[in-house]
C-alpha cells in the first residue's frame, strides 16, 4: 500500500489484530523469544492487554508495564502476535526481543486508530 491508501489502512483498528514484524540478531547468536505487550488509551482512560481482555489503569506508564508479554509467533525472522477487542483510540505496542545470549532490546510504537 502506498501514500493515502497506507495511511488509511493504518489507522484502521481492524489492521491491527495481528501485529507483524521482523527481528535479528547481528551478535551472531540468534534471536531466541519475541514478545509484545499491548496498551491502549481509550478517551482519557489507559488499558493493557492481558491476552484475552483489556484491564483498565490509571495511567499510561502502569498500562504499559502490565500489560501481558505475549509470545509472538515465529518464523525465521519474522514474528507475529495477534490482539483482540481493539476500539477508537492510541495503540501503543510494545516488542521485546531475547537472543540467545540473553541480551534484550525493545522498541515501542504508538499509532491513532480509529
């Protein structure tokens, strides 16, 4: 998708039900687990996914900090991980990768949905 079809397709909370992405490991030893935490404000009100429902917090960084890690679907490089119930609001997801020397990185997306 290019230019104001992307655009669209990303704002639209059905194109997030599965969240797909890549990870690699340029230490040599390999990536060894993905995991993504979801958290979502909804009005002024923060939630995080726990896996099968939304819980509801007080603020953005406690939404972000409880939210399940979710084991993320492998293969090869590529990774996915599937979120339900998503409404109107900012999608915050959050992916954590392990290679298996144990070194961790993360990195964090926010996106407006509608």
């Amino acid at each position: 998708r290019k230019g104001k079809t992307c655009t669209k397709y990303q704002a639209n909370k059905s194109s997030w039900g599965t969240v797909r992405g890549t990870a690699t490991d340029s230490g040599g030893s390999g990536v060894s687990k993905v995991t993504v935490r979801f958290a979502q404000k909804r009005g002024s009100t923060w939630y995080a996914y726990n896996g099968k429902s939304w819980i509801k917090y007080s603020s953005r960084s406690k939404a972000e900090a409880s939210g399940k890690n979710n084991t993320a679907t492998r293969s090869g490089s590529a990774w996915s991980a599937k979120v339900k119930g998503l409404k109107t609001g900012e999608l915050v997801v959050i992916t954590v990768v392990r290679d298996k020397s144990g070194n961790v990185g993360s990195k964090k997306l926010s996106k407006k949905i509608k």
